[in-house]
C-alpha cells in the first residue's frame, strides 16, 4: 500500500544576516562623525576675552549682538525698536530680572551701549557681560 506524501509550505528561516546591517551602520556613523563638527549651535560670535570670565546660568535670558550689528533675543533676531517691548513683556511679572549681554568684539562701542541703555530702560536690574576666558 502505498502513502500519499502529504505537502508542507517551506519553513521560514530563522537565521538573520546581521552583515549588511552591520556595514550599514558603520557607513552612517562615519557619515554621522564627518558631519557632526559642521552644525555649530548658536550665534557665531567672537568675544572680547578677560581674565574673570564667567558663563552665564542656562536659563538666563542672553541678548546677542553679532559681528554684522544684528541684535537677537534669545536666538532670534529683533529689530533694535521691538527690543524694550520684548524684555518688558519677557519679565512680565518677574521678581529677578537678570539678562547676559554678549557682543562681537568688532561691534562698535556705541552700539553696544545702546543696546545696553534699552536693556536698563526695559526695568533689568542686573545685566551681565559675557567674555571668552583668557588662555
């Protein structure tokens, strides 16, 4: 008597091949490390340096004058007559108002004391000045 064989569907493989997934990701980490000194976060300014250089606290308001004369607020760019209002609605309310002035060191004098005049009639009690540490 003979025996029908009965089909069965093929099995899956159970075995991954992790080579391809490997050279894929050694590829975008070199990508990722080639790249990466590229994005510089922030404003692209040149301090003046001093000897009693301080960093300003993380969650301190810092206005921004770069080498071009723009004027940021926070990381944006405000026009010079929006600055008061911004700071005023900025410490709303507030019971310490500190701000961190940095300006480029090729930015005209008068500038930066315009700026920090606007800053002082805006009601900021205490404003800083951000250096670059001397080497």
């Amino acid at each position: 008597m003979l025996r029908k064989r009965i089909y069965s569907p093929p099995r899956a493989m159970a075995e991954i091949n992790v080579t391809p997934l490997v050279d894929v990701m050694l590829v975008l980490l070199i990508i990722f490390m080639i790249t990466a000194p590229m994005f510089k976060a922030g404003i692209d300014v040149d301090l003046p340096q001093a000897e009693t250089a301080q960093a300003p606290a993380e969650h301190r308001l810092i206005i921004t004058i770069d080498k071009k004369g723009y004027i940021y607020f926070g990381k944006k760019i405000i026009h010079q007559a929006l600055l008061e209002e911004q700071l005023k609605a900025y410490f709303h309310g507030a019971s310490k108002k500190v701000v961190f002035l940095q300006a480029d060191k090729s930015v005209p004098y008068g500038k930066v004391i315009k700026v920090l005049d606007i800053i002082k009639k805006s009601g900021i009690e205490t404003v800083g000045m951000v250096v670059q540490p001397k080497r």
